[in-house]
C-alpha cells in the first residue's frame, strides 16, 4: 500500500484476503474463519489468538452488524505492533449469519479491520461505512464471481464519494 494519508479501500483488500464461500454457522466461527484467511498470521498462533480475542471482546460491548446484512468485525483499539499496515479481510456468506444487527438482518457481507494506528482504523471504518450505504455496491459484492472483483468494485464505489 502507498503510504499516503488518503486510504483506498480497493487497494487494502487483496484476493488472498477474501472469501466468497464463508462456510460457518455462528459469530464465533466466522471470526475464526475471516482471521484464517490473513497470510501474514498464517505461522504466528499469538498473534492470531490477540486478534480473535480482540475481536470477541468487541463483539460483547456491542454488534458490528451495522444492518443492511453487513458486518464490520474489528477491535476496539488499533491494534499497535500486530500489524504494520492496515488489513482488510472481505466473506460473504451464503446465507447470512445471526449478527445482532440493530436491523435484525443476518450478516452475510463481512470486513474485517486491522489497523496499526488508531486514526487508520478510524478512518478505514468510516470510509467502509460510507461505501457501503450504497445498496448497488452491497448486490455487486453479493453476486463477485471471483476474488479478484473485489477491490476493482470497492475502487469503483469509493470514486463515487
């Protein structure tokens, strides 16, 4: 990634950190499920569990369903000296999973945040939140064929804003 101030979603998101066919049934699972999918912690166990256990921490203060059958797991904080820049991990689950979203929708588009510095995180989760009010850009995401498409329809939706 450039480091610049601006962050482009399309260029966060990589192929290797996305997955069309989300095969679990319950939060739990596909948090473990979205973390697999990060190469850089594919040989570091701790560091996989410090994200788990930072994602379910943040999951029981409160849901990051945001509706609309969305979900944006991420820790409460950045998590500084886990990573190095940011990461983001797309799924999309076929037939959604039980969230607690404030809609009651089951979430089946999933993006999960790591950042290393709190103003990253911040605005990574704003950007995606902004985006992803779009209802054109969550039924493309729905239908993406193949990895690949992903971050060419994320670039697409953020030239908009």
């Amino acid at each position: 990634m450039k480091k610049s101030t601006s962050l482009v979603l399309g260029e966060i998101l990589s192929p290797a950190t996305i997955n069309l066919d989300l095969q679990s049934a319950d939060r739990d699972s596909v948090l473990d499920e979205l973390v697999n999918q990060i190469p850089q912690f594919a040989n570091l166990p701790e560091s996989r569990q410090t994200l788990l256990r930072a994602l379910r921490e943040r999951e029981q203060l409160h849901s990051t369903g945001i509706g609309d059958g969305v979900a944006l797991p991420h820790s409460r904080n950045a998590l500084v000296g886990l990573v190095d820049q940011p990461i983001m991990v797309f799924g999309r689950h076929k037939k959604g999973i039980p969230y607690d979203a404030i809609d009651g929708v089951p979430a089946r588009l999933f993006f999960l945040l790591i950042a290393p510095t709190v103003t990253q995180h911040l605005a990574i989760l704003a950007r995606l939140g902004r985006v992803l009010r779009d209802p054109k850009l969550r039924k493309n995401l729905l239908t993406a064929e193949k990895p690949e498409n992903v971050p060419v329809l994320m670039r697409e939706a953020e030239a908009k804003l």
